[in-house]
C-alpha cells in the first residue's frame, strides 16, 4: 500500500464494521476542519466565537479538539455564527 488512502480503502474491504466507524471519524474531522478553517477566516478567537454563541470557551476548545461532540443545537448555533450550513444528502 502506497498511500493513506490506499490503506484506508483496504481496511473498509476486510472488516465493514471498522469502516463504519473510520466513516463517522472522518465526517466529523471534516465538520470540525470547516469550522475551525471560517473561525480563522474570519478572524475570530475561540472565545469571541463562544461569546456570540452564548457558550463556554472551553466547549469550543473541546469541540474543535474533538474531544467530544456537540449536541445537534449546539453544533447549528455554532455553524449559523460562523455563516456555515450543515448538509444533509442520501448516503451511498
């Protein structure tokens, strides 16, 4: 296997339920990457960005840390401030 990628791939063939799992991972990096990516963008701290979202500076460390998830309320108010929108679509 040459790539991160290709391993990836590999794993997901031989055991489905570790690729479940590697999917959801991977879906939530991408959420939390896109907030923190606009939170710099737009020039903002984590506690300016918990301070207009009426939340703890610490959350946002943790959330975007990965250290736990936020709650579905949690996460939109999070996003409307930073002028994002979450995106449902049919799985695969």
């Amino acid at each position: 296997m040459k790539t991160w990628n290709d391993y990836k791939e590999h794993v997901k063939a031989v055991d489905p339920d570790f690729a479940k799992d590697l999917e959801e991972v991977e879906g939530i990096s991408a959420i939390v990457s896109a907030m923190v990516a606009q939170r710099t963008a737009l020039g903002l701290s984590q506690r300016d960005l918990a301070a207009v979202c009426g939340i703890p500076q610490s959350s946002v460390a943790r959330i975007e840390a990965c250290k736990t998830t936020p709650n579905l309320g949690t996460l939109l108010n999070i996003l409307q401030h930073l002028g994002l929108q979450l995106t449902v679509t049919p799985a695969n």
